[in-house]
C-alpha cells in the first residue's frame, strides 16, 4: 500500500524473497506461497540459519544477475538474515541495491527499545513503516521521471 502512494504502477514491481524463494508479488497469494507456515525468525538452529543464509544470498545473486538490465532502480525492505542475503547477494552479482530500508539507525533504535516479539521487530511496525514512506518519497523526487522500474 506504501509504494502504491508514493510511485505510479508502472515505476515498481514487487518481488518478495524468503524461505520459499524469490517470488513476483504476484505469486504471492497462490499456493505454494501463501500456503507455508515456516517462520525463520522463531529458529535457532545456527547450522539452519547458516545454511539459510547461504541459499538466500546464492537466490539474490541470481535474480540479481539475471534481473540487472531489467530495473532502473533496487529498493529493498528487509531486517535480519534476509537483509544481510540481500547485501551478501548484492555484493556477490555486482549489482547495487538504490535504497535499503529500514535504516541501520532505525534498526537499532528498535532493537534498543526491545519491545518486540523478534529481536528487530516486524517490518509492519509503525516506525518502520514511517521510515520506509518518507524516504521512498525522498528517493522518488531525487529520482522523479527516471524510473522504470523500482
């Protein structure tokens, strides 16, 4: 709903990426996606998040690579090991991710405040979402007329 307030249809495409893999927002309600129930962040198993880690930044590599002439820009919303696959990835294909939200900053303070069910909170959590719509707006007038696809 953000992202549809802040760029037109045709500046952005959705991808999710998790435990099942990179999918088009489009997928995202059909079955097999909608349908899983596993929950990463209630694992503690360092031998599963490990090997987890590792997958997802080998997915974001390769969507990346194969995506790099695709998108204009990358912005990404993402906390915990799927944010450091995603920066993982991104180093490892060569193609840079424009905007990663939540902000480090934003991140911490969360953590700090340690009110939260996982240790970085949900990323539907108010301030998270605060973040997310002023700089999506920021990067949108940087950037206006520019962008195919974000």
């Amino acid at each position: 709903m953000v992202i549809s307030q802040v760029f037109s249809e045709p500046q952005y495409h959705i991808v999710i990426f998790g435990t099942c893999g990179i999918v088009p927002a489009e997928l995202e309600e059909m079955y097999p996606y909608a349908h899983y129930k596993y929950m990463l962040g209630k694992c503690k198993d360092k031998k599963v998040l490990d090997d987890f880690l590792r997958i997802e930044t080998d997915r974001v590599a390769a969507y990346l690579e194969k995506t790099r002439d695709t998108y204009t820009y990358r912005i990404a919303y993402c906390i915990g090991l799927f944010r450091e696959a995603l920066i993982r990835g991104s180093e490892k294909s060569g193609v840079k991710i424009d905007l990663l939200l939540p902000t480090r900053d934003m991140i911490d303070k969360i953590i700090e405040e340690g009110d939260c069910v996982f240790e970085e909170g949900s990323l539907s959590m108010g301030e998270y979402l605060g973040e997310f719509t002023d700089e999506l707006i920021r990067f949108r007038n940087a950037h206006c007329g520019q962008a195919r696809k974000d």
